[in-house]
C-alpha cells in the first residue's frame, strides 16, 4: 500500500533446541514488518510466527518493531549495510521495490516463486507487482516480492452519525456530496483525512480515478503512454479536492495529520466517513463501538488497490532459506484463511473457510473490482521520491497556499523528472 499504519506493540516469539534441516542450532530470523498487531494481517503473521517455529525448533524469530514512515524512507539505506534483516514487509511499485530492484538490493525471487507454487497462487493483477524489469518497472521480469494478500480502498461509513442526523447512506457519487453538504449544515466535518501522510492524496486520486480508464493508468503506472497532468481527469481531480476543502467537507487542519490520526478520528465517531484502505478493516472491526458499514467508491470503474505489500528478502540476508520457508507458511491455507476470517484480503485462501459476514462482503467487493480489471494500484507508485511530492503538494491545496493549476504543473515536474528515459 501506499498506504498502512504504525505499528503498537511486539509479535515477538521465540523458542530453543533443536534444528532444522539447513540450519544450524541458534539460527535466527530476523523479521521486520509494520502492520499493527489487531490488525488481520498482523494476527496473520503472529500465527505465522507460532507455526513457523513449530516446524523449526532451534531457530529464533526476532520481530523488529518498524514503522511504515520509517521503512519508507531508510530503506535504500538499510539494506545496503550489515544491518539488513532477513525478511521485511516492503511497499510495492516502481517507486519503492522497483527502485530496490533496479539498485541490486534484492534478492531474487523466481526460482523459489516457481518451486514453492507462489506464482500459481497469484491471479494475474496481483502477481503484476511482484515482478520488475531491469529498469525496476512493475509487471514483467524477475520476482522480487511476493504479496500474501491484496488490498483495495473503499468508503466506510458511520451509519449510527448518519442515522443520528437523519442523513441516508449514499448509493450514488451525487448522492455522496448531498450527504457531505448535508453533514456540512449540521456543523460536521463529514470526511476523516490526513494530508502529512497518505490518506488526502489517495482521495485526489480517486477523483482522477473516476474519470479515467485502464489505457490511463497504464500509461501513468507503467509507462505504457503519455501522461498529462493537466488533462480532464487530473483537472477535475485537483478542482474537485480544492473545492471540497472550501466547501468543509475535510478540515484544514488536517493538513498537518498522519493517517494513524484519520483512522483514529473515524473510529472515535469524530467523522461519518472515511475513505481508505482494506488494511484498517480487521482494526475496525475490533475498535469501532458503532454500526457500520463499508462500499466501493461510487461512480467509479477505478479504485485505489492492488497485491499487498511484498515480503522482500535483501540481497544482504544471512538466512534467506528461513526467509522462504516463512513466505511460504503465510501462504499456507491456514494463514490465509484466518487472514480472511480477521478482515483481510487473502490470496489463497478457500473460499469456504471465510465465514464472517463482514468478511465475506470484504473479499466479494474484492473480487467483483478484480473481475472488472478495476485494481489501479496507488498515486505514490510510478517513480521514486513521488509519495514526498504528493504529500507536500496535497498539504498546499489543504491550506490554500497552492492553486490547482501549480499544483498539477509541479506534479508534472516530479513525474517527468523520474520516468525511465526522461
């Protein structure tokens, strides 16, 4: 994702004794990953710990607490010392694993996407970033990461605030700016956002996303194309958000605000509606003390989503077949099909296994956008350094120190800057 949240908390596990084949006694794996822990993909992995474990007497997982942020921008760095860990939770897209890629800092993972039956496992939008080229573009070329699950953005709504003011849950994109005035009148803030981190540029995105088509984002994501920011779908996006921040459908101050702020601002009933991703499903599902209740965009062919985060192994780890063995349980129907049950959007599981309603829902949404071909993956993606260009742009148009027109004109820049043979 371009998108996730910091985590609170330790997954760390450990055992001793014993060895298993290939390794010797002692042996650790050092793992990093940043989902929260109530999180499904969090509760997903702690299990993946215990079994890995099971199968691997002897051998020490040490979790390292990380954050998001924090991978993001000491990655690069990291992994060209002796301190890279053996296996870590890594954004996906040619700005983040592609550029990884293409500086030689990690491993390849073909072969073993090959003999461990991943890339069967896969269905074709979600293998799309795990392989890059040798210019670190996504969608063909060697496996760098493997995604054990998918994810997608969606609308949640608070249906106790919208059943408190009187105000019908929208069906349509019309009827989601008539709810929005609608709050408006009645003194409240409707959307939760975050311009400091991800949230406010996916809802930019969104907009463009509806006025757009695949041949769009294939030029925009994978080169396949010119892309103009000043064109009708990038336009209305940029106008529509500056408008609706005039309009005080998303607050000003949230210029300054991370997206661990929107989420907890949404699941404290402060905002009836936030706009983001499958990964806050599970922690919403345990956290929020209200009915509620979750839609794709409406209006839209396109949205925000893609295969998960990769487990990448960096070219520098010491135990890289511990590394493959721990992929390899999370893509095991146990943990796949306890990622379904928790909230998350698995990628093996047996569809029979996933019993929870909400659940179930989660992953027909989830599939039903796959089957159109509507996974358009996240604004961030595309060349290196454009998440910060995104963020810092955004916050202007929050605050009204930029107008639309610069706002796309440095866009512009920052893209062109970064594409391959520019």
């Amino acid at each position: 994702m371009a998108a996730a949240v910091i985590l609170s908390g330790s997954l760390l596990s450990t055992s001793c004794g014993g060895s298993d084949s290939g390794s010797s006694d002692g042996r650790t794996l050092r793992l990093w990953h940043y989902e929260a822990p109530n999180s499904a993909m969090g509760m997903a992995w702690n299990e993946a710990v215990k079994e890995f474990e099971a199968r691997h007497p002897g051998v020490t997982v040490k979790f390292e607490e990380k954050g998001f942020e924090q991978i993001q921008k000491t990655a690069p760095m990291v992994l060209n010392s002796s301190d890279a860990p053996d296996l870590m939770e890594y954004n996906k897209g040619n700005a983040t694993a592609g550029l990884l890629s293409r500086q030689g800092l990690l491993t390849d993972l073909t072969a073993q996407a090959t003999e461990r039956g991943w890339d069967k496992k896969l269905s074709a939008g979600v293998r799309t970033t795990s392989q890059y080229d040798t210019n670190g573009v996504m969608g063909s070329g060697a496996w760098y990461g493997v995604p054990n699950y998918a994810e997608y953005t969606m609308v949640f709504y608070n249906k106790d605030l919208f059943a408190k003011y009187g105000i019908a849950q929208p069906q349509t994109f019309d009827e989601l700016t008539a709810a929005m005035d609608a709050f408006v009148r009645k003194g409240v803030t409707p959307l939760a956002s975050a311009g400091a981190e991800y949230p406010a540029q996916q809802y930019l995105y969104q907009l463009a996303l509806s006025r757009a088509d695949r041949s769009w984002v294939d030029a925009y994501q994978l080169y396949q194309g010119e892309t103009d920011f000043h064109d009708a779908a990038w336009t209305y996006a940029a106008t529509t958000f500056a408008d609706w921040v005039k309009k005080g459908y998303l607050s000003r101050t949230s210029s300054g605000s991370k997206a661990e702020d929107a989420g907890v601002s949404w699941i404290r009933g402060k905002a009836p509606i936030l706009f983001s991703g499958s990964w806050w499903f599970g922690r919403f599902a345990e956290e929020a003390a209200f009915d509620w209740d979750t839609s794709l965009w409406p209006g839209s062919a396109l949205t925000l989503g893609s295969g998960g985060n990769l487990w990448v192994v960096p070219k520098g780890a010491r135990n890289k077949e511990l590394a493959y063995e721990f992929i390899d349980i999370t893509m095991s129907k146990k943990i796949q099909n306890l990622l379904g049950n928790k909230g998350g959007v698995p990628v093996a599981a047996d569809a029979s296994a996933v019993t929870e309603p909400r659940a179930k829902a989660l992953i027909a949404d989830f599939n039903a956008l796959s089957a159109r071909d509507g996974l358009a993956f996240y604004p961030d993606w595309p060349v290196p350094g454009f998440y910060d260009t995104l963020v810092s742009e955004t916050q202007k148009l929050i605050t009204d120190s930029e107008k639309p027109d610069a706002y796309l004109d440095h866009l512009q820049k920052a893209y062109d800057k970064g594409v391959p043979g520019r």
